[in-house]
C-alpha cells in the first residue's frame, strides 16, 4: 500500500537512504531539513527518481512552531500521515562528562530528547484514529548508544538516546489502541556525516572494524529496517527496540 511519511533530517545520512527507500515503494515523503536546503533538495530529487513524490521542508525540531509547521506542509501536499521517521539528531565532540558545557548538555538535550517528544506528540495527534487520523507508524531513530553509554565520547548524546528508547516503549502502549505502532531502530557505527560534526570523521571506519561483522555498516542497512517497521510488514511490531548494529 502506498504510503505518505515524514522525515526528519532527511536531508542526509539515514534519513536520506530511508527517503529514498520509501521512493523506491513509492510512498510519498516529506523531507525536513534544518539548514542544509541543497541537501534536501538531492534527497526530493533521489526520492522522485526512484519512483515516489517529495517535497523539503525546513524546520528545527526543537521549535514547536517549526514541527506543527512541517506537519501541516506534509499534510498539505500529500493527504493525511501514514507514517513519521522521527530521525533528526546530533553528537558534540567526544569530552568526558566532566568537561561538557550546560550550552553542549543544553543543546543536546534540546534536539535530542525535547525535540523529539515534540516531534512524536505531533505524530500522535495527526495519526491517532481518535483524532480523525488513519492509525499508521512511528519510527524512532535511536542507537545503540543507549545501551553502551558512551563513555569518554558522550555520555550526553547516549542518554538523549536512552530517552527515545523509554519514550518508544510508553508510547507504543499509548497509541496501539490508536492504531499506531511504535518502535525504534538502534543504529550501530553508521557510515554518514554525524561522526564528522563530532569531530571524528574516521570514527565509523574504524571502530566499526572492531565489531562482530567487521565493518561500519551502511546507511541503506539500516533504512531497511525503519521502512520496514513503518510497512504493513511489520503490523504486529509494537514497542520494539531493533538493533541494526552489527552485534556490537
Ligand atoms: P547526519 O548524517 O549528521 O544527518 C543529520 C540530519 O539531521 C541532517 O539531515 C540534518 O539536517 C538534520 N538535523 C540536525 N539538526 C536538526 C534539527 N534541529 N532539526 C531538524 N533537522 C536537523 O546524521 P545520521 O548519522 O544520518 O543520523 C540520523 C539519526 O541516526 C540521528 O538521530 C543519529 O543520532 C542516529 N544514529 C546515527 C548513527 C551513526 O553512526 N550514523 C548511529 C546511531 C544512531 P541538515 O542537513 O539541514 O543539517
């Protein structure tokens, strides 16, 4: 069945690929970008040529105002959400916690965990049948940071992360009688631009040669697996918590 989704971050990386995917499915997606318009742009044009419909919004997800407004615009040209890939996120540079700023811890925070509450509570107002919505999917991109902790290179992003974990298991036993399953996907060493903006561009690469298959894994690998908890596929997944890590 044909889908309509939103994205966030879908400008790059894992939200890119999962863009692309539900293309290839040909779904309907709305791409949400913060600053990166160019990027967003690639991704309209990836989606369109494998077969489905996009289009870019920017918006910050930590700005309520922004994330009812994406919302609306995804709405707007496809119809009524099928599905939310609540995606966007960010590390800091590697610091133990003893040397992190309240505006690092801050930020983190804001993106991270109030950003995508926001994010999720918007989905479940728009995707509750109770609401007048179609039931549907949530998608909560999280990692397996949050069962590793971090140690010594952010224990800050790894609780953000600990965060959607707990949020996915309250709000898969929410809105299951909604008509809305809940899970999240926990991404190992990903090969994409987020260990670059934590100043560790080789980060995947290399510790990714230390897990259990030997190797980062790929955007695309785990793309896989959100599209496939956001499809009919998966209709009795609920409250999952789906590790895409390699057995890290
Ligand atoms: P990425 O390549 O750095 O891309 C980040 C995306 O998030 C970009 O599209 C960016 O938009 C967007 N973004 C950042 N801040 C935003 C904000 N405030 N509002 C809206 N969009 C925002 O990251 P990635 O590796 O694909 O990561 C995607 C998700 O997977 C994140 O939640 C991350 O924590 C998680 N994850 C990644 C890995 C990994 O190894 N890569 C592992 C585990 C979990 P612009 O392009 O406009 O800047």
């Amino acid at each position: 069945m044909t889908k309509v989704i939103l994205i966030t971050g879908a400008s790059r990386g894992i939200g890119r690929a999962t863009a692309r995917l539900a293309g290839v499915r040909g779904w309907s997606v709305g791409v949400n970008f913060v600053g990166n318009a160019e990027a967003a742009a690639l991704t309209v044009a990836e989606v369109e040529a494998a077969g489905g419909r996009a289009v870019a919004m920017r918006g910050d997800v930590s700005v309520e105002a922004d994330v009812t407004a994406m919302f609306d615009a995804a709405q707007a040209a496809f119809g009524p959400l099928d599905g939310f890939v609540n995606n966007a996120g960010i590390v800091a540079p590697s610091l133990p916690l003893v040397e992190m700023t309240a505006e690092r811890l801050k930020r983190i925070f804001d993106i991270n965990v109030y950003g995508a509450y926001l994010c999720a509570r918007e989905a479940a107002r728009r995707l509750s049948t109770s609401r007048g919505g179609r039931g549907g999917a949530i998608v909560n991109v999280s990692s397996a940071a949050a069962r590793l902790g971090s140690p010594f290179e952010y224990v800050d992003y790894a609780g953000s992360k600990g965060a959607m974990d707990t949020m996915t298991i309250g709000l898969a036993k929410e809105l299951g009688p909604e008509g809305v399953r809940v899970n999240a996907v926990r991404p190992g060493l990903i090969d994409t631009d987020i260990h670059a903006s934590g100043g560790r561009p080789d980060r995947a690469a290399s510790l990714g040669a230390e897990t259990p298959l030997g190797r980062a894994g790929t955007a695309e690998e785990v793309a896989e697996a959100i599209v496939w908890l956001l499809s009919d596929a998966a209709a009795y997944v609920n409250g999952a918590l789906l590790d895409v890590s390699a057995g890290r």
